[in-house]
C-alpha cells in the first residue's frame, strides 16, 4: 500500500478453505492469518487467484480471476 491508503480491491490465492478461506494477497510473503467471507455465487478452492473488495473494514472474496 502507499502511504497507508486502502485498496477498495486487492488480488489474492485462496492457500487454505478449511474453517473458513485464507488467502495469500499479491505481493506479501506469507498467507494472511484472517479468514475472509465470500460470495455465494463462487466456492473458493485452494489455488484459486480471486479479485477482493474492501467492504466495512474487510476484505469479501468477489470470484476467481480466469
């Protein structure tokens, strides 16, 4: 981020979906430690690269980026 603003939308790979979907964002070295929500029209899968909205102080999984 640049000086401290926030991305209205960040892309990740979903690393984990067991308890919930971790995700690794595009230039950080280790996969986050929150699990994030996502849309009912997608069902995350490990690997997965995903287009992410910031919405009330979190990030929601949009979809998988093809």
């Amino acid at each position: 981020m640049n000086n401290g603003e926030k991305r209205l939308f960040r892309l990740a790979t979903v690393t984990s979906t067991s308890g919930g979907v971790s995700v690794q964002f595009d230039g950080e070295t280790a996969p986050s430690a929150k699990k994030y929500k996502h849309l009912s029209s997608y069902i995350p899968a490990v690997g997965d690269r995903v287009l992410m909205a910031e919405i009330a102080g979190t990030y929601v999984i949009l979809g998988k980026v093809v």
